[in-house]
C-alpha cells in the first residue's frame, strides 16, 4: 500500500471533475501562482570507520559522528506547520553501506501502534523511513520504512505515475524498540540493494526523512516542505552528499530453489482423488550488478507458483477479463522501468516460463529494459469494443520486452517500447514511442503505438491478421486547490497488445474533468474537502455512441482516520443493438473506530444492466471490510461483497464473495496464515433467454507456513483444498487438494 495516499483509499483516489464548469474556472486556477519553493538544504554525510549493530539501541560509536537531521515540519493534516513531537535522524556511511538512527519522541508512549507483521504491511502502525533519489533526477526513489518492532516495509515511487509499488524487495536489515520516552529505530542499507551514478566523486543524493504518528489523524512529519498540490514530491527532497568511494563488493546473488507440490482432483463426490504424483521441479535465479547503475537477471526453470493467492473477484455482470496484480519475484524488480500510459506489459501473459532473462538500467540521460522469456504456454487476451476474454494456445512461445527512456531535461522525458511474441503459426509485434512533460501545476503524457499480428485458424478469430494503432494523450493541471484534465484514447480495431493488457479496442474515448479541494484551518475536525468528477463520451471506430457518462463525487477527511465518500452520475451505453440509460449513486467510507480495527464499506446502487439478459434492473452492491490487530502478532482480514439485481418482478440474480485471511506473525521470521474464499451465486432462469446456471457455490482455503531469513531466502509449507456445487452436484465436495513446499536460498559470494 502506497504510503503516502491515505491508507485505503478507494478506488477513486485520484477522480477527475465532471463539470465544464472546471473550464470556466480555470483561467483563476492558471492565475494562481505557485508557492515559491523552498531552498534545498544540502546535508553533508560523513563516512565513520565502524559499523554498527542492528539492534534498535542507538549506542554504537558511528552515532556519535553522524549527520543529525530533524523532522520539523507536519505535512498532513497540517500546512508544513512545526511538528508537535520531535523527531530526529543520524546519518552516516561506511564503506558499504548506509546508516540510520531514527529517535522519534513521543508523549504517550503506550499509544504507539505498533504489531509484528509479514513485509509491506505496516501502513497503519507508527512508523518512519526515508526517501532516496539515488539519481538526483526527480524520477525515481526508494523508500524504506520502520515500524517500532522493525518490521520493514520497502517500495519504488515513480513520478511520472505517482505510483509507489511495494512488490520490490530490497535485502537490508533494521530493528526498533519502544522506550520511555517513544521509539528508537536502526536502519542498515547496503549499497548492493541501490543502484546510483557510477563515479568517483562525491554523489548529491535527493532525500526526504519521515514519520508517520497515527492517531485522531494519520499524521505526517517530514524532513522538508511538502507544498499542498505538490505535481512532484521527489522535487521537494533536500540533498545528501558525500559516499565518495563507496563500494558495493561483488554484488553477485545466487539463489537456487526447489519447489514440491502433490496435487490432486476427482469430478464427482463418489470419484477417485487421482494426481501424478509428487512434482519435484529445482530451479536458479541470478542477479548481478556489474555497476551501480546496471542489474542483470537470469532465471532457469523458475519456480513461478504464488505464495499469496489473488483476492477474490466477482466476475458476474461483466463482459471484460479480470485484471490481477503481478506477485512473481522475477517480473516485479524493476517493473518501474517497463511502465507507459498504455499497459503493453501485463507480465503475467507469461504465465510458465522454462528460462528468463532481464536487464535495467541507468546511464547519464539514459534509462532501459530488457526481457526475454521462454514460455511453455501461450495466454493470449482476445478484445474488442464491448468485451475481451484469455484463450489459450497448446504451444511454447518465445518473448521479449524492450524500453528505451531518455531525459531531454528535468521536465521533459522521451521513450520508446517494444513487445514481440511469437509460436507455430502465431506472432505479435508492438512497437512505439511516448514522452512526458512536467513543470509545475503542468503535466503532458502522449503515446504512439502500432501492431502486427498473424493467429493460427484454431481460436476462430474473426480476422488472423490483424493490424493497428493505438493513441494516447493527455493533459492535466494540479495545484493546491484546483485540479483538471483532458484525455484522448484512440485504438483501432486491429491493435493487439498480446503481451500487455489493453482489453478494450475498436474505439476512442475523450475524458474532461477537474476538481477543487477545501482545506480547513487547523484544529477543525474536518481537514479537507474535495469535489471531483469527470464527463466522457466513447465512440466504436465506425462512429456509433458506445457510452456517455457523468458523474461526481464528494469526499472528506474526519477523526479517527476517517474517510467519506458519496457521489454518483448518469451513463447512457450500447449493448446488444441496444441503448440503455443508467442512473447510478454510491457510497464509500472507512474509519478506525478502535486503536487496534480499521473498519469500511462501499455502497453502490442504481439502474444497472444485466448483460446476459440484455435488460435492466435496480442494482444494490454492499462491500464491507474489516482489519483487526489481536495482540501483538494477530491479523484478521475480512472483505465481503454482496451483489443483488432486481428486475421484471424478480431477482435476476444474488450473490455473495467472502474472502477471509488470518495470519498470526510469531516473531521477525516466522508466519502462519490460513485464507478462505467463498462465493455463491443464484440466478432465476425464468428471467433470462439463453442458458444461465441457476446455483454455483466455490469455496477455497489454504494453510501457509513461512520461515524467511530475508525475502529470498526463506521455506514455504501449504495445504490448500477446493470444492463447488451446481446445478447438477447440489452439495458443496472437495474436488482439488494440494500440498506444496518450497526451499529457497540466497548466496551472495564474498
């Protein structure tokens, strides 16, 4: 979770505004000038001669000789307003590794938040960390996080996307502990994990030091000025220097793994549990950093199973594929450099791949990718203008991803990207050029991109040759209080994206939207107000009105961490030689009424077409959630989602989704978490025409031991099981069961 959108934001977060009414305004808007931005302190970084131990106790001699840096300034809710607790980082170096003592004073030390827990999931504990733009570009940072128990949490913001992606897994080490008068935290990172300029004279980092003190409020201490409606937070960072000569050894990893998994099915109650036996599949990972600014990965027979297994979706009122996130180690290093406005990389495309090899890197201006992947099957996503699905080809297919980004400046970045797929009788070419512009409340993204493809006579495509381009511009504005854009897409029936996930083509959409942000004084219980919307209209290729829409939504910030959302529009579509007029409304919110539980739900409702009958209804869509900390090492995750349509006297269809998970961290390494998902759907089949199912029931869990040392070398145990019932098998039975093992080690040579 991204952490510096307010945790568990909805959907929505960033809602363009609906209105023209935003156009009319924006002449005041563009009026406005820009806070002048604050000087950038420039902090010297001394190298000590000792290490330290990691162990949350800030006694070791290096402190004494490091760099002292204050956390002054409260960013959220307040206006860079003096922080109301002190917050203090020493900072040093050796010669190969990065140093942090973070010392953070509190008042009431027993109302620090804080639980032991698995990776990337400390988002609602008391925490602090820091911002590195090892570059000094304003394009790229790391950041890595503490809890007070030194659970780590480690990310990648990209700025030209805002986002902050957690799938990335650096090897550091920390430790915290509370005290009597707050906590105290240890930080250790080696220049192996970073990449960085490749010189030998002194390095200017951007950095930004922070903590983050949930309370009433989620509250935020930094390091630096953050001006509200900031386009780009790493412009904002103040400046390291030193680590002049700095060493990141061999910086060579090898990680061999072996994966076992038992797995076995029956088709009846009454049948016989039949499998293949025991798969024992070894394989290798590589990495090597040859330079500090260049990585190198190689994998042979990788073991890409899940460990964590996807959040439950419901897929039944929608005619598009489902889109779930990439949790595979090898794709998720460096993902960052892949990324344009259009997804031509959905890395799961490549779903078994017998060898792959990846490379990023930086140089001067200059930033690129590589990928190439033998895969065994061949997953491809068939769209179209009012729908898309995934066929399959019995077939190995060869892969390869290439991205090339160059900096004409500090504003302005231009790239190009490649894609090229190919098996039997089967190819995809993708291939072009995109470029961004940013420089204050002014951002401009475009992208050009064309295909070529030929698909063998088996899927029963259509057309097997298909050719096209696909087109992306957009415009947007941001200051402290007002915000806008204006979006072009335009893709051709013919593009395909095999290897990405563009699921919609044979149209062009235009978006225009904007909003205005309230910001309360001070002290007032409500910190901020927002209005945001967005009108669009999309057209098939040919011309014919496929959608027009409006909506707006209007959203607060409260006590508690609370969070409140209500808003809704108006959508007209085509479906089935058809035009529908849909009337919408919803409702979001999430609140942390107790220390320990973080609770929410999502509301929608309103006219809504039910697709496999062609006709309309009254929907009611209800998705609550719950987060609940027990104790000192005890998560409880509940999401439940109840969908029902009501039409022609009758209920077209009912159905629920639970996903439950329950995890208990028994200390900094070991881990035991159960999963269960469940879904049941009924539908009336005197409402609808074609064929429907009448009752389906599918319930999954899964038991999960883990054991890591650090992210890549640890010990996996699991059992999972499955069953359903339909129409013809009216009791839920198991009908999958597996148990799976895997091993993996990670050696870095001296």
């Amino acid at each position: 979770m991204p952490a510096f959108i307010f945790p568990g934001a909805p959907r929505r977060a960033v809602l363009p505004f609906a209105l023209v009414a935003a156009l009319l305004t924006s002449q005041a808007a563009l009026a406005q000038q820009p806070a002048a931005p604050a000087a950038k302190v420039v902090h010297d970084i001394p190298r000590v001669s000792s290490d330290i131990v990691v162990d949350g106790v800030l006694d070791d001699a290096a402190w004494a000789n490091a760099a002292t840096i204050d956390l002054p300034y409260e960013v959220t809710p307040g206006d860079n307003t003096p922080a109301p607790v002190k917050t203090t980082v020493r900072v040093a170096y050796t010669e190969d590794a990065l140093l942090l003592g973070f010392h953070a004073e509190d008042p009431d030390p027993k109302q620090i938040r804080a639980h032991l827990r698995d990776r990337d999931s400390l988002y609602t504990d008391d925490f602090v960390g820091v911002m590195l733009d090892t570059f000094d570009d304003q394009r790229r940072a790391y950041e890595f996080f503490v809890n007070p128990h030194g659970v780590q949490a480690d990310l990648i913001k990209e700025e030209a996307t805002g986002n902050e992606d957690d799938s990335w897994d650096g090897l550091w080490t920390s430790a915290g502990r509370i005290t009597d008068t707050g906590y105290d935290v240890e930080v250790r990172i080696p220049f192996a994990t970073l990449r960085f300029r490749d010189t030998d004279d002194v390095r200017r980092w951007g950095a930004t030091f922070l903590r983050i003190h949930p309370r009433a409020y989620r509250t935020q201490y930094f390091s630096n000025r953050v001006e509200r409606g900031s386009r780009c937070l790493t412009c904002t960072f103040d400046k390291l220097e030193g680590f002049q000569g700095v060493k990141q050894g061999r910086n060579l990893e090898i990680t061999p793994t072996l994966t076992m998994t038992l797995a076995e099915d029956r088709e009846t109650p009454e049948g016989k549990w039949e499998g293949e036996g025991a798969d024992f599949e070894p394989g290798v990972d590589v990495a090597w950093a040859p330079t500090p600014n260049l990585t190198l990965n190689g994998t042979i027979n990788p073991d890409f199973s899940q460990v964590e297994t996807d959040q439950a979706q419901l897929d039944l009122n929608t005619s598009f594929a489902l889109f779930f996130p990439e949790k595979r180690p090898f794709f998720l290093e460096g993902a960052d450099y892949f990324t344009t406005p259009l997804q031509v990389l959905y890395t799961r495309q490549i779903a078994d791949p017998d060898y792959g090899l990846r490379t990023t890197g930086r140089a001067g201006s200059q930033a690129y990718g590589a990928i190439v992947a033998r895969d065994a099957s061949t997953q491809i996503l068939v769209p179209g203008p009012l729908s898309s699905s995934f066929r399959f080809l019995e077939q190995e297919a060869n892969d390869f991803v290439g991205r090339y980004r160059y900096d004409l400046d500090e504003h302005t970045s231009v790239g190009a990207i490649s894609t090229y797929r190919s098996g039997t009788d089967y190819k995809n070419a993708v291939g072009g050029i995109d470029a961004r512009y940013q420089k204050d409340e002014h951002t401009v993204r475009a992208q050009w991109l064309t295909s070529d493809s030929e698909y063998p006579d088996g899927l029963l495509l259509p057309d097997t040759s298909p050719k096209g381009d696909a087109l992306y511009l957009n415009y947007s504005y941001g200051s402290r209080n007002w915000k806008g854009n204006a979006t072009h897409v335009d893709i051709d029936p013919g593009f395909r994206s095999d290897l990405g996930f563009i699921s919609q083509v044979g149209y062009h959409k235009d978006t225009l939207g904007g909003g205005h942000t309230w910001f309360t004084p001070k002290g007032t219980a409500i910190t901020r107000v927002e209005f945001n919307g967005d009108w669009d209209i999309t057209h098939r290729s040919d011309g014919l009105l496929l959608e027009r829409e409006v909506e707006g939504y209007l959203s607060m910030r409260a006590p508690r961490q609370g969070y409140y959302e209500i808003g809704g529009g108006n959508r007209t579509r085509f479906w089935n030689d058809q035009y529908f007029d849909e009337t919408f409304y919803s409702a979001y919110f999430e609140v942390v009424p107790l220390a320990p539980m973080k609770i929410g739900a999502t509301f929608n409702g309103g006219d809504q077409l039910d697709l496999r009958a062609s006709r309309e209804g009254r929907l009611i869509d209800i998705e609550p959630f719950m987060q609940l900390d027990i104790g000192l090492g005890v998560n409880l995750n509940l999401n439940y989602t109840w969908q029902r349509l009501d039409r022609d006297g009758g209920t077209a269809f009912d159905a629920d989704v639970v996903d439950a998970r329950l995890s208990w961290q028994m200390d900094a390494h070991q881990r035991l978490r159960l999963s269960v998902q469940a879904s049941d759907i009924n539908r009336d089949q005197a409402l609808y025409t074609l064929p429907v199912m009448q009752h389906s029931r599918d319930v999954a869990g899964q038991l999960l031991y883990s054991y890591k040392v650090n992210p890549r070398t640890a010990f996996y145990a699991g059992y999972s099981e499955g069953g359903f019932s339909d129409d013809q098998i009216r009791d839920v039975f198991s009908n999958t069961r597996s148990v799976f093992l895997k091993f993996s080690y990670a050696w870095q040579p001296g």
